[in-house]
C-alpha cells in the first residue's frame, strides 16, 4: 500500500511539474550600470553593465507583473508593467535601459 501511494505521489509530482506553463525570458541590461533586478519587489537576479541573462525561467501569470531594475545605489532606472503575452510579443525579451523622462523605459518591441 505504502509502495503505491509513494509511486502516485511521484507520478503526480512529475505530471504536476511537467505541466507547469513557463517560459525563458531574457534580460538585457543595455546601460553603463550594475543593476538588480526586481519582479514585484522580489530581487530575481543582477546584471552587470552590458550584461545579458538568458536563463531566467518565468511561469505563466495572470495580470501584468512589474519589472523593475535598480542601480546600485538604489535608484530605479527602469521600471515596467508587462502581462503574459506582451512578453510573448516581444520574443521573451526585456531590455533594460536608463529611464526615459516620462519615468518610463519600455522595452522596444523587436520584429520576430
């Protein structure tokens, strides 16, 4: 008995994690700076200048999620809303640059 629930809580772990839509998102950080980034004020990884990450896994979200990256001294030098499929449309891709005067630096949607 025990041997089976142990091999249905497996089989149910793995189908669960299997199953889990996600996807690699790239960060691009295209300034002079070290920054770190933020998702929803959670630091998710830092990039130093002119660096690129492309192994950040990302699962599927409802809404719009906020992307934010700091320099070092704290200063948010790129912040932006972004849902699920504006994500898709831009090919998985964020580019991180000095913040526009608006207060706003999107990331520029790249022909795919």
């Amino acid at each position: 008995m025990r041997i089976a629930l142990a091999t249905c809580l497996v089989l149910l772990l793995a189908t669960t994690v299997a199953c889990d839509p996600g996807h690699g998102v790239t960060f691009e950080n295209r300034t002079s700076h070290t920054v770190r980034v933020f998702r929803h004020g959670t630091l998710e990884l830092t990039l130093g200048p002119f660096e690129e990450n492309d192994d950040f896994g990302l699962l599927e979200f409802a809404g719009a999620d906020t992307f934010e990256a700091r320099a070092e001294n704290g200063r948010v030098i790129y912040s932006e809303r972004l849902t699920w499929d504006e994500l898709k449309r831009r090919g998985w891709k964020i580019v991180i640059t000095e913040t526009a005067p608006t207060g706003s630096s999107p990331t520029p949607t790249e022909a795919r």
